[in-house]
C-alpha cells in the first residue's frame, strides 16, 4: 500500500478547496469541529461502565473519550514520527509533513469520536434497538429490504457514528461534521455492510456502515486507499490508522475502568495498588523500587491509584506503538489480524487479572446489570412509541399517533422519504439522546410523571 495515498485533507460533503489561510491543519480542525458538536457534548450524559453514582466521579462515554483521544496522540506521534523516519525513500515532502505533524492529530480526532454513535445505556441500548425489530418482525419486515433490515437487525453503534458524522439532518448543512476522510477511515473498524458480518473475521466481526451511507463510505475508501476485498457485499480490510484508535481505546478502557472500580470501593485499595504494580513491573522490572518510594510519598488513596494508573497507561502506549512499528509491513498490506493490545497482553499475567477481575466484578456488577436493563427497556419502549407510527402514511395515522410523531424534532423527520429513511430518523433520535433524557421522556409518555416541564 502506497503511504502516500493514506490520507486525505478533502472534507465529507464539501468540494470547497483546503482554506490555506487558517493557521491550523485541517486536521487540527477536525479535533475541533468534534469538541464543539453537540454530538460529542451528549456523550457527558451516556453510561461508560457505571451509571451515574452520585457525589462519586466515574467516567462518562465524553470523559473516556477525551483520554482516549490523549493516548491515541500519544501512539500517532510515535508512529508518524516512525513513519517519517523510515520511509523516507518512499514518502513525498508533503507526506513527510504529514506523519511528523499531523498524523496524531488524525488518531487524536478519530479517537474523540469513536463512541460517537454509541446510544444512551451503552451496548444494551444497541441491544435494545436491534430487538425491537426483531421482536416486531411480524409486522415490520415487508417494508424494507433485505439489507435495511438488516442494518436495523444488526444495529451498530459503529456504523451509527459514520451516520452521525456524514449524514445531512433535515435543515443542516450536507455532510454532516464535514470531517476530513482520514478522520473518518481511522475510525472504521469493521469496514462492511451489515450483511456481510462474520465474527471470523476482525474487520467483519460487526459492521461499519449503514445502507443510508454506503455512497459517502465509498466515498471515504477512494480518498485514503482501502483495500477492497468484495464489492458484493461491500467489505473492505481495515485503514491502517485504525489499529492506533483501537490500541488508544482499549488501553483505556482496560485501566481506567479499574481506578473507577476503586474509586466506588468495588475494588479495595490494596488489592488496585498490587495489581498496577505487578502490570508496570511487567514492562520493567527497574521501576518497582522508585514507584514504591513515589507511593510512600503519596498519602492520598485515588491519587496514588492515578499515579499507577498513568504509568500503566505510558507503559501500553509504549508497548503498542512498539508492536505497531514491528508489524507495519503486514498492516499497509491488510495482512495484520490481531488488535495491538491482545498482542501486548498475550503472555502477560497482569492483563490477564485485571481482564478477569474487571469481567467478574466490574461489568456485572449490580449496578451495572441494573441499568443494562432498565436501559434495555427504556430504550424499546420509546422506538415502540415512535417507530409504528412513523411507518405509516399521514392520512392513516391515529390522533394519538399523530401526537407521538409532533415530539420528534423536525430534523429528524424523514415524511418525504420512504419508510427505511423516516425509521432511521426515529433512530437517530432514540440513539441520540443522553441516558438522563432518555429516562425522563420514558417516564413522561408511560405516565410516571405528568406535568408541564420546559
């Protein structure tokens, strides 16, 4: 694969030329055009591992994001400067610029919006909306075809965020968050069409790209030279820079939901600090004596958990920025098939019992499986209320059904389109909304509260 061809400047919806007189890269306006969505602004009120606990902070979808977003910097810095560094012969000057300048800023970008189309109460809310419809197969099937149904089936908060970051909403401007095609190809792990899901493979374990978005997915192939490996189904290997958003979020997610766990006492501090310790002495054996004597300095218990915590992390990053460069070759080519952290954490005890620790303690915790089913139900509940009606002409809909669709934001609704569209508004609407305002509109049409709120 040419490095050269990786990347794009060239904006989703936009045939304008680069604006040369802004002093940021069009990547650094990526970063920028992300933070300030409102898209990514919702993300402070969507579930990361555990529901809102009160006085306690935890991590929300916006806060992992943002670290998530700091470690994958951290891995494009490293990569493009190696990049830089070693295909000299084969880079142009311009190129060259890229990987030392902006790379980081690409993964960076990618990796704030990668749960961007994550909808309220996390993978259970992604449960909920593929069960409606399977559930109300009966009554739904016969208006759509084989492949929208399923995408509704199927429906993948990674696809779901290809929607949202190129989709034209009713009112808005085309092509969405306009992103650069080299944000949105670093985000694209699993780059098919939801028919062709195969958990066999890594690129097909789920999918990428609704029916509505196919063109402007193609459209993000062209521009950064991925590799096609079926045009029916549409399947693809994956872009090269996503392994580094990959990386940047399980490295995350793996620590981080584990200083929370302490943070909520579900993990005692002796036990957090051990086994922190025994993962960076993993990486280098040198550092247990000044870490122990750092710790002695330190009387506070989440401080000395975020100061292990922060070397866990540097530690990773170094580990799968290292495992990248061993590998490149065989990842410009598509011929790569592992994800970086599993590589990392293969022979490593450590990993290992924080894996098991956070599966058996963390992810089904009470808590945790308590808002996994009330989101389950809150989420299905609002597309029965919308979905049914939706689907219908105007002149067939009842008066209370009529009253169910003037609740949906008008950008979201799709009237002059066929009923494959005006569902995936509903969708977007549903999915959109924060697990806070998702709850209190539940609350509102079941009848559990009634009252005139503005």
């Amino acid at each position: 694969m040419d490095v050269n061809q990786l990347y794009s400047s060239k904006r989703s919806g936009s045939t304008a030329p680069v604006n040369s007189s802004d002093t940021r890269t069009e990547f650094q306006r990526d970063f920028d055009r992300i933070i300030f969505s409102s898209a990514f602004r919702r993300l402070q009120n969507k579930t990361q591992v555990f529901p809102l606990p009160g006085s306690v902070f935890v991590h929300n979808r916006l806060t992992h994001s943002l670290e998530v977003a700091s470690v994958g910097r951290s891995l494009g810095a490293s990569v493009g400067e190696y990049i830089a560094d070693h295909f000299t012969d084969q880079l142009t000057a311009h190129s060259r610029e890229f990987y030392k300048y902006s790379l980081y800023n690409v993964i960076s970008s990618a990796c704030l919006c990668h749960d961007i189309g994550n909808p309220a109460f996390g993978h259970s809310g992604e449960d909920a909306i593929a069960s409606f419809f399977i559930k109300n197969e009966s009554d739904l099937r016969s208006h759509f075809k084989e492949k929208e149904w399923s995408d509704l089936t199927n429906f993948e908060g990674n696809a779901n965020a290809i929607r949202i970051l190129t989709q034209q909403q009713q009112g808005k401007s085309e092509g969405g968050l306009m992103l650069t095609y080299s944000t949105l190809s670093s985000i694209a792990k699993y780059p098919c069409e939801s028919i062709a899901k195969n958990k066999a493979f890594i690129h097909r374990k789920k999918f990428g790209f609704f029916q509505s978005e196919k063109a402007a997915f193609e459209d993000i192939v062209r521009h950064t030279a991925m590799i096609r490996v079926s045009e029916e189904p549409a399947i693809y290997l994956r872009h090269p820079f996503v392994w580094l958003v990959e990386a940047a979020d399980d490295i995350c997610y793996h620590i981080i939901d584990l200083e929370d766990a302490h943070r909520l006492g579900i993990i005692d501090h002796h036990s957090c600090i051990e086994i922190l310790k025994e993962l960076i002495a993993s990486f280098d054996r040198n550092e247990t004596d000044k870490i122990q004597n750092r710790l002695q300095e330190i009387t506070n218990r989440n401080d000395r958990v975020s100061y292990l915590r922060a070397k866990a992390i540097y530690f990773l990053t170094t580990q799968c920025a290292g495992i990248y460069k061993d590998h490149i070759s065989d990842i410009l080519e598509g011929k790569h098939s592992r994800p970086l952290f599993d590589i990392v954490s293969a022979d490593n005890p450590a990993i290992r019992k924080i894996h098991d620790f956070s599966v058996e303690n963390i992810y089904n915790h009470r808590s945790v499986i308590e808002i996994e089913n009330a989101g389950y139900n809150v989420m299905y509940e609002l597309l029965s209320h919308f979905i049914l009606p939706v689907i219908k002409e105007k002149d067939t809909r009842t008066k209370a059904e009529e009253k169910a669709i003037r609740l949906i934001p008008g950008q979201f609704l799709y009237e002059q389109q066929d009923i494959y569209f005006r569902v995936l508004g509903v969708i977007d609407y549903v999915s959109g909304m924060t697990d806070n305002y998702a709850t209190d509109l539940y609350r509102k049409i079941k009848g559990i509260d009634i009252g005139m709120t503005l």
